[in-house]
C-alpha cells in the first residue's frame, strides 16, 4: 500500500498554510481569462452585445463557475464548459480546435450527462479518455477535461472529483512517492534570470496513457490527502479540497517559495551529477 511520505508532507503543510493565509488566491479570486472576447464570441455562435459575449469580459472565479454549473442545461451547457477550460488557461488554438470540432456534439453530451450525475468520476474519465483516443477532442487531453469533470459533477456523486493536471499530477506523486499518476518528464536547460549561469527547468505533462484506474487511484490519493491535512481548513470556511489543488495551482509566491518550487528543486536534486 502506497502511503504519505512525511517528509514531502511535512513540507506540504507549510506550503498549504501560506496559501490559506492570503487575502485571496489568484487562481479562486480571478480565474484566468486568456481567450480573446470575439473568439468566445465566434465560437458560442454570438454576437457582442449578448449575454454570454458581456460575460466573458469579467473573468470568472471558482464560486462563479460553481453557481453557473448549476444552471446548466443543453441549450448553456456550451458556454459554461467554454467559461471553465477558460478559467482553467485553454489556448484561443486549442479553443478553436475544439469548439470548431465536428464532434463538438458528442463531448458536450458527456459533460451533460456528467452535470446530471450519471457518470463516476471515474467513468466520466473514462467517457473523456475514448474521445481522446479516438480523436474526437483536438485540443482537449486530461488536464483540461478533468476540469470539466470537476466543476460540472454534482457534489456528493461517487466521491469528489478532482483536477488532474501536472502539478496536481506531479504533487501527489510525490507526496506517495510513486507514479500513480502517468507524467511525460522533460527537462530545459534555460539562462538563470540573473543571466550568469544556465539551469535545468523540469517540466511534466499528464501522459494519455493514464487510464480511468488511473485517475480513480489519483482521487483517492486525494481523498487520503483531505483526511490527514483538509482539518486545517475547516474552521475558516475553504473547502478542504480547494485548499489543496490552489496549494498545488499557486504560482506566484511573492516574497516566499511555493510547493512548485519546492517539486522543482527535488526534481533537479534527482538528477545524477556529473
């Protein structure tokens, strides 16, 4: 049985109780808006004085996409899976791949038949990942379909579910200390921001290899993650699993380091040396 490293969840800890003691979180207070009004605007197939156009000049946070996911039906169902991958930093190319599929039908069925409390989370993983392999999703791979799957599924469903993308992927495989979930793993010798010296800058992407298993073993990890650490964030009204993935989404640390430099710094000290 895989269990919690201390030693990497000692350190969580630290980082998580910086990120609950900050004014707001970017990621909750502003979301990320990166797709350009008229492309939402051409691709909802509506024009810029309507409602959906005007909405997406305001950037939507996690409560906004909550309330909106609850609104949802087949004839809004689009719009509100546009404001979430935009939420979530989809590309405008990648947008319009996917929004301009021929099989644009087929997906949106499955993320309304998730909002209705049908699917798992795993199955609804596993709904996403045969579209995937069969090619029906351009633009769309698990880290952006599984926040669909966490914002459009009915709380309380099978167990909640989760954002798998690579820094959430990427923690939880460190905090266990094993690959439960699949990362492709390249490292970039990049100039140090000083221009002095060259580093080596890691990254991983979520693996189309991971399987419906596979994101059902992530959940649980997180689950397990929630009973041994979400206490802390009980009595101050954030959602224990929120505290976690903005934990493992912060970027920006300000003055101090954030879990992802921490992830970085191991991943670079794993290394051999020469």
């Amino acid at each position: 049985m895989t269990v919690l490293c201390k030693t990497h969840s000692d350190e969580f800890k630290k980082y998580l109780n910086k990120v609950k003691a900050l004014p707001s979180h970017p990621t909750n207070q502003n979301g990320l808006m990166p797709l350009a009004n008229k492309t939402v605007a051409t691709y909802l197939n509506t024009t810029e004085d309507s409602s959906d156009y005007q909405r997406h000049k305001t950037r939507h946070n996690r409560n906004d996409l909550r309330k909106l996911t609850q609104t949802a039906t087949k004839a809004n169902i689009e719009y509100i899976c546009a404001a979430i991958l935009a939420w979530g930093g989809m590309t405008v190319p990648n947008f319009k791949s996917l929004f301009g599929s021929d099989h644009k039908s087929e997906w949106l069925s499955v993320a309304l038949e998730i909002k209705n409390g049908n699917p798992s989370r795993q199955s609804a993983f596993a709904k996403f990942s045969n579209l995937r392999a069969k090619k029906m999703i351009p633009g769309m791979g698990p880290a952006y379909f599984t926040k669909l799957i966490y914002f459009l599924m009915p709380e309380g469903k099978m167990g909640e579910a989760y954002i798998l993308d690579q820094w959430a992927g990427w923690s939880i495989n460190t905090l266990f200390n094993d690959d439960i979930v699949l990362l492709n793993t390249s490292h970039t010798w990049t100039w140090k921001k000083s221009g002095q010296f060259p580093v080596m800058k890691p990254s991983k992407l979520v693996s189309d290899m991971n399987t419906a298993e596979n994101y059902e073993a992530f959940c649980k990890k997180v689950d397990e993650l929630i009973t041994e650490l979400g206490s802390r964030a009980k009595m101050d009204g954030i959602s224990p699993s929120d505290l976690i993935d903005r934990t493992f989404m912060f970027e920006k640390g300000g003055s101090g380091k954030t879990w992802r430099d921490y992830l970085i710094h191991i991943e670079r000290n794993a290394r051999p040396k020469k």
